[in-house]
C-alpha cells in the first residue's frame, strides 16, 4: 500500500466525520513550525525559517494548543530543524497519545543522537527524510558537502531499528527528471516506505533562482508521471495530472494550515499575508474563498502539494472511475 492502513483509515474517519458535520472546509494536516533553529541553511528554504534562535522556540503548551484547535489528525512537524527541538520526545510522546499521525521533516543529520535511543519506533511516528535528489544535487541545495552521505546512511538505521521511513524530495530547477527516477530506485532499494515528490515554488521571502516555472513544473512532471506507477510515490494520480498540467484544480489552503513560532499563518504555507495567534480569528477571518480562486498574483505558478492534495483527492472521489483509480493507486505498491 501507498501508506500504511491505519494511516489511511486515520485520514478517511476524519474525512467521514467532517462531511457528516457538514463542512465543506477543515484542516486535515497542520504544519507545525515549533522553531525556526536549523543546522542547515538550504536554498529552498526562506531566511526565517532557518536563522531563529533556540530561545524563541514555541513552549510545549502552545504546540498541544495548535493541535486540539485545528483538530488535523495529521501533524507535519517541520520548522526549523524539528530534531533540533529540546522537548521533541515529549511532543511526540502526547501527540501520539492524542492519536495523531506525525511526520518529522528531518534532514537527518542528528537523528542518532535525537531519536534513535531517545523516542522509540512507533507506527505513527514517520521519519520524512529531506533528499532533494542525488548527490552532487542534495549537497548542493543543501549549501554542503557530506549531507547526503550522512542523509542515506540515517535512512539505512533508521529501516534497521524499525522505524517508519519516507523521503521528502522538492524537484527544483537543478533536478533532472532522470536523476528524480534514480532517487526513487534508491529509495525502494533501501526500503523507504514512500517517496513524497512536489515541484520546488517561488514563494514570498526566497530569492535565489532555483524554481521552477509553470512551463517548467509540467514538462518535468509529465516526464516523472511516466515512471512514477513503479515507484512507491506518494502523490496521488490526480495531484501528478494536475502538476504535468493536464488538468486544474482549485486550491486548498485551509487543509493543511501552519503555525509558526509567530502565530497562524495566513493564508497558507507560502504567503504569510498575516499571523494571528487565535485559531478563531485565523479560520473565521481568512478570506478562504478568495484564495481557493487562485486570483492572487502570487498563487499563478503554485503547485504546491500542500496547496492542491486535498483537491486531488476530492475530485477524484466525484466520480466512479476516479474513486477505482484511487482505489488502485493506494493498493498497487
Ligand atoms: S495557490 Fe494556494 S498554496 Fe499556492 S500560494 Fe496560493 S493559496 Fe498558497
């Protein structure tokens, strides 16, 4: 399976229960930003997000805030270097208990000082190794050398001690297609439990000129379309349509909301329009229906994963060929 069936089963009872609530909006991921302190600084990745200090971290008490308000059953832990977070097991620990599914976006660096040993191996605890491509290109967008020596050889312990193990890839300028399908064979040859792939976007606050354009996001996902049946790519059939530019999808920012050490952030991810420290004020005020319209210059290129899973998967659940086609996605790898 494309993830593991509690995983699913997790996201489908959250899905069941808004609908019966009636709500045609609801978070179903919370990105959880609970510092901005990294021993990296990518050129992906926006000044904020790398340069704070460790002392600004966000308590405890405000990350387990974050989750009881947003409700998602799925939290994003990401920041900010999440490993560096000195109460990382405690957090995990309770949000485990509160039954959430958590991702920790880790380049991996110091996951055998961490987590190993530290917080053990559980079935809702994932492991989302950051591997931007080979080599000579993770080094690279990572601004050093030896981070993807060190990246594989974590990926490989982390497998041997049991635990859950993705790869988070961004496909930026830089990356060849070919080079994207030789990091999804070393993937399953190391036995990664998926590889999540979303095309690298320009958003407010990085500068450098890495991404990818529209033109440039559809030629290379087409291309990644083609192989990506025999890979355990955890994109859905309609997100990989819409990002090779064969179909369009509104926006869905409120599904996967962000709180940063600053607040929420408003509207989504990328554009921090404004942080707000009340969940209320946040969801009530955010002008959804504007930016699910995509009208906003900033939004004409996005194609984010983040943005734009949800509507994937909504769409394909409207009709009968595109609920077997999801149907056979999540069983076929
Ligand atoms: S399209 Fe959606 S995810 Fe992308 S920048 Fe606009 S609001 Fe954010």
């Amino acid at each position: 399976m494309r993830f593991p069936i509690g995983f699913t089963m997790a996201q489908m009872r959250h899905r069941n229960r808004m609908t019966r609530l009636g709500h045609k909006r609801y978070p179903t991921v919370l990105m959880l930003e609970p510092l901005y302190t990294c021993n990296l600084a990518c050129l992906g990745c926006s000044l904020e997000r790398h340069t704070g200090k460790l002392k600004d971290r966000m308590p405890l008490e405000k990350c387990f805030q974050a989750v009881d308000d947003c409700g998602a059953p799925i939290i994003n832990l990401c920041g900010g270097e999440p490993t560096l977070y000195p109460e990382l097991p405690q957090l995990v620990q309770g949000l485990i208990e509160r039954r959430k599914y958590v991702l920790c976006c880790t380049n991996a660096l110091l996951l055998d000082k961490k987590v190993f040993g530290v917080i053990p191996p559980h079935p809702q605890f994932y492991l989302m190794i950051h591997l931007d491509g080979m080599r000579q290109t993770h080094d690279y967008v990572c601004g050093r050398e030896g981070v993807f020596d060190r990246a594989i050889a974590m990926l490989k312990e982390a497998k041997r001690l049991g635990y859950v193990v993705m790869v988070n890839t961004t496909v930026f300028k830089e990356t060849e297609v070919a080079e994207v399908e030789e990091m999804c064979k070393m993937a399953e040859e190391l036995k990664a439990d998926g590889i999540l792939l979303s095309p690298g976007y320009e958003y407010e606050s990085v500068e450098r000129d890495i991404f990818l354009t529209k033109e440039q996001i559809h030629e290379k996902f087409k291309a990644i379309r083609e192989f990506s049946s025999k890979y355990k790519i955890n994109a859905t059939p309609y997100f990989l349509e819409f990002a090779a530019g064969m179909r369009e999808l509104p926006c869905a920012p409120w599904s996967t909301v962000n709180y940063t050490p600053q607040g929420w952030k408003a509207p989504c991810y990328l554009i921090g329009e404004r942080f707000i420290e009340s969940w209320e004020e946040f969801w009530n005020d955010t002008n959804w229906e504007y930016w699910e319209s995509r009208l906003n210059p900033a939004c004409q290129n996005c194609k984010m994963h983040s943005g734009f899973e949800h509507s994937a998967v909504e769409e394909a659940m409207k009709s009968w060929k595109g609920k077997i086609q999801l149907a056979v996605w999540s069983i076929s790898k």
